[in-house]
C-alpha cells in the first residue's frame, strides 16, 4: 500500500457535508469508479492512495483547496482472502 498525504486542517473544527456523488462501472470486470465531491475543514488537501491484496483495493486521489474537496477513485469491489492470498469468491 502507498498512502501520501497532505493537509492543513483548521484547529478545533470539524465538519463534514457530502455535496455530491457520482459512481459507475468501468469497461474491466469488477473494476469500479467514484467521484466525490464535499466540504471539511481541510484548508489544503492532497492525497494519494494505492492498494493491492486489501478489500475494494484500487487508486484513490484527492485534492482539497479551503474546504472544498474533490476525491476519484477506482476500485475493485471484491474482498481480499488474507488466509489464502486471493480473493474471495462468493
């Protein structure tokens, strides 16, 4: 897993208010997408993450500017099997 991120949040605050979604499949099996878009109390917001062998693994990126934040990412939907290194089947 890679996990970078960066923020400058406001002391003493915290809130959070979802103002829209928006989600689909892609062209690949079990492949996912997500746009998000929302208010906090981030003045500056950047992230990246990359995941592998984790459940709903994929790239997330994130970019936050005085509290208005947009985030993608695409996913796979399955879980991980951690016992035996592969994915679940259902």
């Amino acid at each position: 897993m890679i996990n970078i991120q960066f923020n400058i949040r406001v002391p003493g605050r915290d809130r959070f208010k979802n103002i829209r979604c928006w989600h689909g499949s892609t062209l690949f099996e079990r492949k996912f997408w997500e746009l998000q878009i929302y208010r906090d109390s981030d003045i500056i917001n950047l992230c990246l993450r990359i995941t592998r062998k984790q459940d709903h693994a994929g790239i997330q990126f994130g970019l936050g500017l005085f509290g208005l934040n947009a985030e993608f990412q695409i996913y796979d939907n399955r879980h991980w099997d951690q016992e035996n290194e592969c994915w679940k089947t259902y």
